[in-house]
C-alpha cells in the first residue's frame, strides 16, 4: 500500500507541477483554458471555476490541459477567438508548450538545495585521512607507484586532510603533485589521473580503505542461499586473503568456478563454497553481494545549499545524457530502461527511507521529464516547439495532414516505448532479465 500512495503522490507532483505550466503561461497570454486535468480518462471529480474546469481522473499516469482553439481543424466561436490557442502568436505558442517541462527543471533545481539543508547521507569515509586502501593494477596510481597504506598529505603544495578534499582536486586531466608519507619516509610523487572524455571526470584507480564486510544480499544469487548475512567479513578467497572489497570483486568477476569464501561472523570463522552466476548485462559474475557502505548525515546552510544543489542538478542532468547516449550507441541494454513499475517501485523504497529520499526522488524525475520532454520528438513538447520553429521560418503553419502523421507516428514511438519498459519491468520482477 506504501508504494502505491508513494507512487501516485510523486506522479500527482510531476504532473501537476507540468501541467501548472502550461496553465499558468496559458492564462497570462491570454488563451482559455477549458480543461484542468490530473490523470487520464474517466473523470472521478471535477469543479468547474470560471470558464476551466478541474477535473481528477482515473488513470494518474499523465495529464493535461485543454486549451480553447488547441485542437487542428477545432470550431471555436467569434467570441472566444481571441483566446484560441490557434490564433496567438507563435513565440506566444511555444512559450506556453514549453512552460511544462521549464516548470519541471524549475521545481528539481529548487528541491536539490532543500535536499542538502535538510541533510544528505555521505560516505563517513570522506572525513578521514587520504589512507590508500587499494591501488588497481594497471590504474594511474600504480603507474604513479603509489601503494597500499600510504597516506596523501598535499596535492600541488595544497595541504589535504581529508579523502573529500583530495576528490576536489583530483578530478583532473592534469598530472597532480602528491605529497606523501610511506611509513616513516616522506615522498613526491606525481599522479597523472586517466582523464575520460566521454565523462568529463579524471580517474586515480585508488580507493580508501574499504573491508569487504557484506551490507545486504540479492535474492535469487547463491551468496544468500549458501547462507551468508549482512554483516559478515569476507577474509579470503581460494586462499587469497582479502583486505578490500575491489579485490572481491576482481576475484569474483572473472569466472564461475566454484570458490571457497572463509567468512568471520562475530566471533566464528568458517568456510563455505559459492559458485558465481553470470550476469548478462554486466556479463560478469556475481554471487549477489553488496558492500556495507558507512554514512553520515550532512546538513548545509542556505548558502552551501544552492551551489551543491546547482552542481548536484547538472551533475545527474550529466549522467542522464550520458545515458541516453550510451543506450542510442549500443553501450547500454534497452533492458535498463524501466517504467512506471519501477518508478513505483522506487517511490515504495524511498517512502519507507525517509523525507530526503521522496525529494531526491522527485528531483531526479523531474529534471528526467523536464530533459527528454524538450527533445524534438512528435508528441512531446519538445516536438511541438521544433513545429513552431518551422513555422516561424516558413511563415505559415505545417499542414494538418503533415501534423497528423507526425503526432501519429510519435504515438507510436510512445506506445512501443512503455511496452519496451513495462516488458522490462514485469520481467525485472520474475527475475527473467
């Protein structure tokens, strides 16, 4: 019951504040607004102010608002003319489409400094010393000869105390001055990071000190039915002692050979045998494991707040063109993509997490819906301004023949989209995929 009410209360909000929109820059230039709805189909209730009626229907996945004049080829009398959707200027046109998805950036990028002064979790790991944990074989850091155990203590004469402010500076496509102690001896050591231009991020290939103690098990992989808990330590593999979780991972991921895990759980030590199962999507294996992460609450200040929500709004508007660039490239399976099952599914876990995580997610979605409803696709806002533009240029407006078939085709574009991730979702579930 908990992820239903979430869902539908996190979809009224990105609806609602979407079609606030559209409404709102409606009334001011002038264009009657006939309806007000928040779902589709039936009407459950509906109160009709003025000329607009507001209406709650049963479907809640969408809504809209019915502008006078809206529809191609609509009879609108003398004496609405004036407000017909039709009639009104073209930038007048576009600023009203375009207000949905402005309204849903708008509303992300106020909710992400909310976020921060309410408080964010963060690794307790970034308070402590720059202590190296692991050093990945062939990763810059190695390259550099950097080694477990050492502590960094400045980067380009820059003391740092902490693992968050060497992650600041280390973000780089520049060789870094690493001051560092090793035991008792004092080094220089000069760190060049693996720059990526497809993130736009540098990479150490070192980590912090992070034991490979298990915080929670997938169901359906053999880590929890060969009886393994949260909580336990994974001392060592095959024989191979193991100090930090990537090195689970590297021995975990190469192959799917049966392996002996000596765990310690509180004060006993014992041995099980698992055998990984592939993954196709990573295809990698896996046994179903995930790290116990540490974290700390942070609260920020007004001030603090909105530059981290600016930087933590652009930071994911990033990573979701990345995305979508890695599913048009082949990079990334069509399987990731998830629906409203999933979007419901989330909203159930972040419900049950806590107030901070229902606005991360609302965010998140909103800055989603916000970005992909601006693409120039028919159906979407997006498409509906790119019309606009061409006829601005051609000074005249498209064919409603030419009209049709675009909307027609970007319906069926829709449609075969939340199939795809419906089929995704409900098979997510059965554990098929």
């Amino acid at each position: 019951m908990i992820t239903v009410i979430s869902f539908i209360v996190v979809l009224g909000v990105l609806i609602f504040i979407h079609e606030l929109g559209h409404f709102a820059v409606a009334k001011i230039k002038g264009v009657g607004v006939e309806k007000f709805s928040l779902g589709f189909g039936p009407k459950i209730i509906g109160i009709k102010k003025g000329e607009t009626e507001y209406l709650l229907s049963l479907l809640p996945l969408g809504g809209y608002v019915k502008m006078t004049g809206e529809s191609p080829g609509e009879d609108v009398s003398p004496a609405e003319m004036n407000k017909s959707f039709a009639k009104k200027p073209v930038s007048t046109r576009a600023a009203i489409v375009a207000a949905g998805p402005i309204m849903n950036l708008i509303l992300s990028l106020l909710l992400f400094p909310l976020i921060f002064m309410i408080g964010v979790q963060v690794p307790s790991y970034l308070d402590r010393k720059v202590e190296v944990g692991y050093v990945a074989p062939s990763a810059a850091a190695q390259k550099a000869g950097l080694k477990k155990g050492d502590v960094i203590t400045s980067v380009d004469s820059k003391q740092v105390s902490s693992w968050e402010q060497f992650l600041e500076v280390a973000d780089s496509d520049k060789p870094l001055k690493l001051g560092v102690t090793r035991a008792q001896e004092k080094l220089d050591i000069t760190l060049a990071p693996a720059f990526s231009r497809d993130t736009g991020e540098g990479a150490t290939g070192m980590y912090p000190v992070m034991p490979a103690v298990i915080g929670d098990l997938s169901e359906g992989y053999p880590a929890k039915e060969a009886g393994l808990k949260a909580g336990d330590l994974i001392l060592s593999v095959d024989g191979v002692p193991v100090t930090h979780w990537a090195e689970l991972e590297g021995i975990i991921h190469k192959n799917g050979a049966k392996k002996v895990f000596l765990i310690s759980r509180g004060d006993k030590t014992f041995a099980v045998e698992i055998t990984p199962k592939h993954n196709k999507e990573a295809n990698v294996y896996l046994i179903g494991v995930a790290r116990k992460v540490e974290n700390v609450t942070r609260r920020y200040g007004v001030i603090e707040a909105i530059p981290k929500g600016f930087v933590a709004g652009v930071d994911m508007a990033g990573r979701l063109f990345m995305v979508i660039k890695g599913l048009v490239g082949g990079k990334y399976s069509l399987k990731a993509l998830g629906g409203p099952i999933m979007i419901a599914q989330y909203a159930g876990k972040a419900a049950k997490s806590g107030l901070v995580d229902v606005l991360t997610l609302v965010a998140f979605l909103s800055l989603q819906l916000g970005i992909i409803n601006l693409f120039p696709i028919p159906v979407l806002d997006g498409g509906h301004i790119l019309f606009f533009g061409i006829e601005l240029i051609k000074g005249r407006p498209l064919s409603e023949r030419f009209m049709g078939v675009a909307q027609q085709i970007g319906i069926v574009l829709l449609v075969m989209l939340m199939l795809l991730v419906t089929y995704n979702d409900i098979f997510r579930i059965i554990g098929k995929l």
